[in-house]
C-alpha cells in the first residue's frame, strides 16, 4: 500500500506566490527562460534553471549552474521568499483549465515505494536526464519541484479534500499568464493529517507517475544515495521521502500528443494514401479541421486536406495494453511500414506536438512547408494508463500529455 508523509514546507509569502510559482524546468529551454524572468526577481527559474543568471550560452550542466541553484536556493530562504512552516502538513494544490477543476493531495512519498515498486511508473528514463536532476537535488539538498502523481480514487479522501477546499480560506488563489487557475490549502490539523496517511494506507495500493518520471527517478535515488552513505541510517530521516502532488484518476486530464513527419518516404502524396487503405478507411474531409472522435481514429492532414482514417479489425489487440494504443496503431501500420521510421526516440524526420497546441499548429507546420504530413490522435484513457503500469509494460514515446502542468514553487521539500 502507498505511503505517503506530511513535512515542513518551504513556501512563498501569498503577496510573491504568483511571481514565484513558475513552469517546470523542462518546458522551457534556457533562452525562454531568461525572456520569462525579465523584471522578476522572485521566479523559481532562478534556481531550477540557474544559468539564467550567469553568461549566455553557458552550458547548462556546467558545476557552476548547479552552484549558482544552490546560491540562489539560499538567498530565497534569507530573503524570506521561501519560508519554512512550523509543524508537519500536508497541502491541497487544485488547478482550474476551461473550467475544470482537479484537486491534487501535496505530501512526501517513499522513496522506497519507487523502488519496491508500489510507485508505478509508464514511461522510460534516460541516465543522462536522471543524473542532471540528482545533481540539482544534490546541491540544494531539497525537491525544489513536485512530481504529478495520481491514483484510482476514493470516496474519503475526496470527501476530506472536498470539506477542507468549501470551508477553508485559500492560501494561494491565482490564474498564472496562460490562464490556468492555481489553489492551494494548508492541512495542519493532526487528525486530517493522520486519517489521510492512514487512508492512503489501505485504500491506495498504488500510485502511478503521470508526468516527471526523470524527477521522480532522481528524487529517489538521491534518497537511496543518502541511505546507503549515512552509517545510522533508521528510516525516519526526511531523505527517504520525495515531493509528490497526489490527484485522483477520474479528475485527471490526458490530451492527444500528436505527430508530424517531414517526408513521405519517396512516395508521392496519392502513393501514400494508396498504401493507407490497407490498414485503413479512409475519409477525406476537404480543408475542414478533423479532430479524431474514438479510439483507432485518426486524424490526418496532407497538401492541404483532412482525411479520417480508421484502423481496420485485426490492426490492433485489445488484449494487449500496449497493442491496442493508438501510437502503436500509428507506428506500426505507418511511421514504420510506410514511412520508415523505426525508432521514435532518435529519428529526425518525426517531430510530437502536444495537444495544447491545438490541430491548427499541425497544420501550420505542414502548410509552412517544414513538415510533409501530420497525425492527430485520440487521446489515451487513464484507464489505459493503469493497465500499462500496473502489467510492467513502457508506453511508446510522447504518449501522455497531461494539462495543465504543475507550477513550480508553491511548495519545496528539504531533505533534512
């Protein structure tokens, strides 16, 4: 069963949290990161993405990065724009988008649980991104960014989390520059504190990675690091547990990860769709936008036009939680028999966009001349997600994208 941990939070006064809280680390490439900071001081990029604050064009994994997130992780907590609570809580982080909100549970997980297994995750990690994020855990000696758990829902929870957000005053409450809404509880109550622990105890037998495998894959090995070098090692040091934001599976939001294909592998544009109808039935829907409707429907856009094409019985197993994804339907009847693109991670010719960007963003790179073809996928079900997780089984690359994304900053954890 999960465990899960209430601690000391470092957070931002209220009259800063919205300058403070920032976009993960990994959505923004240095340079965008250095035009977002312009003017604020306060921003969590000063010390997830340091080398904002020294030359440009300095590598971004030179020692002197990771020293300057150390130097500006202290100067955060001298100048009292991250201060520590006094008693152990859990917190309450929701985010609104379009009008939907998800209610996610801020508390520490184990970091055995990621090693034992009862953390599930879906996706692979790459060394050179792990070691990249334990060196930054390393140096600040903290979590300075939550990872996005979640996890098959229940009713008490939901029920505790629900009764605290109708009659407890916000700490947090802001919409940050893309127009997500932001909220944020504090839970100092022992008694809340103690049953929600106990409940993820036995009624969560396990939780599932959503997004930031590489952060959670780092978070825990440092713990396991530190374990393995402390001599008086008993189990209770702050070390052995990560920062996690908990949402319940059925508040969750997965939108499509698309894909989009500079060539058509020396076939004209009329071969192609020739060579598509023995997988698929094909529809051409003219300049119309068409956005997929089910599962094994997608979403084509060629010279010009629209085309639905749905994969045909027998080109996919239902039985097979990875077979039946649409990314294999995708791979294996045209990226790679028709297109030649074998491997997802490492050829040039295919580029992913995510959902957020909208189907006029794949148009726009067709039409532009950059990109040949581009796909629209049906987006993959939580359901889905489970079933790949809990069988052992790694989705296919850029698979998942979930919105909005965590911000960064309301909440830090220190490891000691």
């Amino acid at each position: 069963m999960a465990i899960i941990k209430a601690f000391k939070g470092f957070r931002p006064p209220k009259e800063i949290s919205k300058d403070l809280a920032s976009r993960p680390y990994d959505v923004l490439n240095s340079a965008e990161a250095r035009v977002e900071v312009e003017g604020n001081q306060y921003s969590l990029l000063h010390i997830i993405k340091p080398e904002i604050d020294l030359a440009t064009g300095i590598d971004e994994h030179d020692e002197s990065v990771y020293n300057k997130a150390k130097e500006n992780f202290e100067k955060f907590k001298t100048n009292g724009w991250l201060a520590k609570d006094n008693s152990d809580s859990l917190y309450i982080y929701a985010q609104t988008m379009n009008g939907r909100i998800q209610y996610g549970l801020v508390a520490c997980a184990a970091v055995e649980d990621y090693l034992n297994g009862i953390i599930k995750k879906h996706e692979l990690t790459r060394p050179d991104k792990e070691e990249d994020r334990m060196k930054h855990v390393r140096v600040t000696n903290a979590n300075m960014e939550p990872v996005f758990f979640t996890y098959p829902a229940v009713a008490e929870i939901d029920e505790i989390v629900n009764n605290i957000v109708k009659n407890q005053p916000a700490e947090y409450d802001f919409t940050s520059s893309d127009g997500f809404g932001h909220h944020f509880w504090l839970i100092n109550d022992a008694s809340t504190v103690n049953k929600l622990v106990e409940l993820f105890k036995t009624k969560v037998p396990f939780t599932y990675v959503a997004d930031g495998h590489h952060r959670t894959a780092a978070a825990a090995l440092v713990g396991a690091e530190k374990k393995n070098n402390n001599p008086n090692h008993n189990g209770t040091e702050e070390y052995n547990f990560f920062l996690a934001v908990h949402f319940p599976g059925n508040q969750m939001n997965i939108i499509d990860y698309n894909r989009v294909v500079k060539d058509l592998n020396g076939l004209s544009a009329s071969e192609f769709l020739e060579t598509l109808k023995n997988d698929f039935e094909i529809e051409n829907k003219g300049t119309e936008t068409f956005k997929p409707t089910k599962l094994h429907n997608f979403g084509m856009y060629l010279e010009g036009n629209w085309y639905s094409l749905t994969a045909k019985p027998g080109k996919y197993n239902d039985n097979d939680p990875i077979g039946v994804l649409d990314v294999t339907i995708l791979s294996n009847s045209i990226l790679d028999s028709v297109l030649g693109i074998k491997n997802l991670r490492t050829d040039k010719r295919i580029d992913f966009v995510g959902g957020i960007r909208g189907l006029n963003e794949l148009k726009r790179r067709v039409d532009s001349g950059e990109m040949k073809v581009a796909f629209a996928l049906f987006p993959v079900s939580m359901q889905q997600l489970f079933d790949i997780a809990d069988t052992g089984n790694i989705m296919p690359p850029k698979t998942t994208w979930f919105e909005p994304k965590l911000r960064s900053g309301l909440i830090v954890h220190e490891l000691d």
